[in-house]
C-alpha cells in the first residue's frame, strides 16, 4: 500500500514537471516570436525614410521604375508587418503574449504558423532595406 502511494506521488511529479516543461517550452517559443517582432519593428521607421527617399527618384526612365519597384517593395514590407501584428493580435491575448500563460492546442498550431510567419517577415522586411539602400548607393 506504502508502495502504491509513493509509486502515485512519483508519477505525478513526473507528470507535474512535464507540464512545467511544456509550459516553458511554449513561453520560450512565445518569446522569441515576439524577439523577431522586436528586432524588426524599429526597421519600420527606416522603411518610411527609404520611401521618401526613392519616391522623388520615379520617374519614367528604366532607373526611375527601379526606384518605384525598390519603393513598392518597402511600402509591401510595411503593410506584411501591420497585417502580421494584426493578426497575431487577434490570435493571442496579452497574458499569453506577456505572461507565458500557456496555450491550448490549436493556439500552439497558431503559435508554429505565425512563429514562421514572422520569420519571413523578416526577411521581407530586411531584403527590401537592402535592395533599397543598394540602389541609392548607386547614385
């Protein structure tokens, strides 16, 4: 009988630490979505000026719809990011942004598209800077 319970008592805090890991491993994963979200956001101003910049180069010549292109690439850039935050907002409440409350089955399917998501978002972002601050050089 003494065996049983203590065999009981094991198991659950077995069970009881798995659960902790999981709920850790989600907050982890959370966290660094949102450390993608972070790390891009401030590009969002960079985005602005770069428009700015190419917008007075449009014109009809074959540099000038290089401009527009590099111009239209940054302004999808920046709509991918408003479209993502909305998005994630409205899959996710601010405890499970912020607190690592943990997430039901399908927020955590939710989590793996929006964790991919944000990573070409990204790449997006980072890729249309680039191309834009390349052309500019060029100048």
């Amino acid at each position: 009988m003494k065996y049983n319970l203590f065999l009981i008592a094991f198991l659950f805090l077995i069970t009881a630490c798995r659960q902790g890991e999981k709920t850790s491993e989600k907050s982890t994963q959370m966290e660094q979505v949102m450390a993608v979200h972070d790390e891009v956001m401030p590009k969002m101003g960079t985005l602005g000026k770069l428009v700015s910049e190419l917008k007075s180069k449009v014109d009809t010549t074959e540099t000038g719809q290089q401009y527009e292109a590099a111009m239209k690439d940054l302004q999808n850039s920046n709509v991918a990011m408003m479209d993502w935050m909305k998005s994630f907002g409205s899959r996710f409440d601010s405890d499970e942004i912020l607190k690592g409350k943990e997430l039901t089955e399908q927020k955590q399917k939710w989590l793996d598209e929006e964790e991919e998501s944000v990573k070409a978002l990204k790449e997006q972002i980072n890729s249309s800077i680039e191309r834009a601050e390349a052309l500019l050089e060029k100048e």
